[in-house]
C-alpha cells in the first residue's frame, strides 16, 4: 500500500481566511503524483502549543507529513520552536544556513538584521533543505514513524525547493506513482454520471471520483502504479459505454485526450476542414474559445436576433425538417472557404432560455436545443454547449 503523507500549513493568516492556501492544492497533487497516498490536510495559527499537539499526532499515523510556514525572522515564526519541543531536541546554528542568509542580503547590497539569524538554528539532528530564493531555510527530521519536511509558506520559495525534497523522498520511500485515468464529459451533470453508473462495482484498490468544472466534468479513476494495463484499458472503456456519447476523451490511456477544443481541434485537422460561426446567445465567449485556431474561418458575433429568431421558430414549428430555414439564416456564410456552418439562436421561454444549435455542412443540417434556466443564461455553458455539437459531429457523423 502506498504510503500516507499529510500536508500542514502553519500561520493565522491561512486559518483565518485571509491569504488562500495554494501550498496545499499544490504539493498534494505532486505527492500524489509520485506515489503517497495523501489523507489530511490541517492548518494551525501560530500558538506554540497546537503546533506542537498537531506534529505529535500526525507522528503517530502519517508516513511524511510536508509543513509550510512559520520559518520566518519575526516573533510568530514558530515552526523550529515547536519542533524542538514535540522531538525533545535543542535549536542549533547551522553555519551554511547562516551563510546562505548572509549571501541572500549581500547579494541586495543590504545588511542583514540581527532578527535573521533566528532563521539559522535547525533542530538537532535535522537535515537542511537550502533556500536559494528566500532567506528561511527549510528541513527535514523524522519523529517517531513519520518523517516530517519543513517548508517556507512562500509559494515561490516552497516550490523552488521542492525538487530537493523530491529526492529525499523516493530516497526514503519504496514509491510507485498511481496511474490516473480522466473521462472528461460535456452535457451531463455528476448527478446524471452517478446514476449510470450506479450499477457498476468499483474494483478493489481503485478510487473513483469526480470533478466538477465550468465547461466540464471529469470522472476519475485512480489505479496503483502496479495494476495491469489491459484491465485498467479495459475498466475505462466500461466506464465509458455506461456514460455514453456524453464522453468526448478520456486522459490517460496513452491515446487521444485532453480538453474540448483540443479534442476538436485534433478531428478537425485531421479532416481537413474549416469552420464558419455566427454566434449570438453566448456574447462572443465561443469566438473568443475558438480564435486562436487557424481552423475558423470566419466568426460573426451578433446581438439577439429577433427576425431570425420569428423565422427559426416557425421553422420548427412547421416542419420536421428546419435544413431549409436555416441555411436562408446562415447570412451568407457559405460565401466563405468553410466546410461546417455553426448557427446558434437562441428565445426566451418560460423560466429560462432556449438554446438552438445549429451544425450546417454542404450535406446536411444538424440541430440540438437546450433550456437554459434563469434570467441570466451562462455565456460559457451556451458556448461549450454549441462546441459539443460539433464534436458531436466530429465523432459520430464522419
């Protein structure tokens, strides 16, 4: 089993809500990446004596625990204080930190307050992590099972160190980096993703989980760095029959992934083809997506059309078959070199929004609509929503 890390963050300014803690987000996907299994995420003010009850208790039951924070100069810089007391060792100078420091101030043709040779005493016995941004040097000791590293809260100065504590790390630990396997979706909610799956029993060893974003929402599969390829392949793909179509790439399979325009933009140059849009419910968001491609055309962004909207409402009212309705609202975008024609309408209905999306090709008109709840429909969600029936297109038509 992999082994379990902890991450701890030190500082009011954290527990109070006034800074957001990146640090954490940060080093538990790189933990993660590389073989822990982390559990816990804690966050202490600065008070001597939480400080020292926390580190006694993640010594107890976490493997690692990585600590940013309260190395600092200033009286409330109280990391080495409680390491010193809860490992009943002394604080001793280390010259080399003491001299980093030095440099650090001369190198800015400053002199160095007497305050930072604070910074310099390491608890005995404890190895030094060097600090070549920042003036507070970092440092790792064991207490007990866990073996704790101890980090500046500074984003930039914790992450240029990191690479050092990398090392010490699989130096110290027996680690097999997971493999984790991302079927992104478009047009279902996780509620909807859990109820198809309802019937499907996760393995063994296996972590399921999910991930809501703006323009998307991932289901993942988290697999041991051990387990065998063909099954896990073959687990993925079960997973994406019982989502269905809604599934535009999975990550992590070695084939094809990556995000919605990636994903169209790999189909679409692979066929050759161009693309025209005029956009109106989504104010531009799908231009904007879409602009840095040198697979569009041309991109009209117009207000709510109110004649067109009357013509594509009869349209859909009386016939079957919109094809010839739309291709007289395509102001004239066939004129241009594009092989696809995006249309997208939209009408205020009762409660909401409807969105109609239409995908015009020299052949053929396809069509999908959606209600869009509220007085104020989300520009990204209408943009994504007209994306995905290209890719729609992309995937199933061609």
């Amino acid at each position: 089993m992999n082994p379990v890390a902890e991450i701890f963050s030190q500082g009011q300014e954290v527990v109070s809500g006034h800074i957001v803690d990146s640090n954490a987000a940060w080093l538990a996907t790189e933990l993660t990446e590389i073989g822990f299994r982390v559990t816990r995420h804690s966050a202490v003010g600065d008070r001597l004596e939480e400080l020292v009850a926390l580190m006694k208790e993640i010594a107890g039951r976490a493997d690692c625990c990585i600590c940013t924070g309260g190395l600092g100069p200033t009286c409330d810089d109280l990391t080495a204080e409680a390491v010193r007391v809860a490992a009943g060792t002394t604080l001793e100078l280390d010259e080399t930190a003491l001299a980093q420091i030095e440099s650090y101030f001369q190198q800015r043709q400053r002199s160095m307050p007497d305050i930072n040779r604070k910074q310099a005493y390491l608890p005995g016995g404890a190895r030094r992590i060097d600090n070549l941004t920042g003036t507070a040097p970092g440092f790792a000791l064991r207490m007990e099972r866990c073996l704790f590293v101890f980090l500046p809260g500074v984003p930039r100065e914790m992450k240029a160190m990191y690479p050092q504590v990398r090392l010490l790390l699989q130096a110290e630990f027996a680690l097999l980096a997971p493999r984790l396997v991302t079927l992104r979706s478009v047009g279902i909610g996780e509620s909807g993703i859990q109820q198809l799956l309802d019937g499907f029993e996760v393995p063994a060893g296996i972590e399921l989980g999910f991930r809501a974003a703006a323009d998307e929402v991932q289901t993942k599969l988290l697999f041991p760095g051990d387990y065998d390829p063909l099954e896990r392949h073959r687990i993925a793909q079960r997973l994406r029959e019982l989502i269905g179509d809604c599934v535009f790439a999975v990550d992590g399979l070695d084939d094809g992934g990556g995000d919605l325009l990636a994903t169209i933009d790999r189909d679409l140059r692979d066929r050759h083809l161009r693309v025209a849009l005029l956009e109106t419910a989504s104010g531009g968001a799908l231009a904007a997506k879409c602009q840095a491609y040198d697979w569009l055309e041309v991109a009209f962004v117009a207000k709510n059309d109110k004649q067109a909207a009357r013509q594509l409402n009869v349209a859909l009212e009386n016939s079957e078959d919109p094809a010839v309705s739309v291709r007289q609202l395509a102001y004239g975008l066939s004129a241009y070199r594009a092989d696809i024609e995006l249309l997208q309408l939209f009408r205020a209905d009762a409660g909401g929004f409807r969105l109609y999306n239409f995908l015009q090709t020299h052949e053929a008109v396809y069509h999908r609509q959606h209600f869009l709840f509220g007085a104020h429909f989300n520009q990204t969600q209408t943009a994504v929503l007209t994306l995905d029936l290209l890719r729609r297109y992309l995937q199933q038509c061609l």
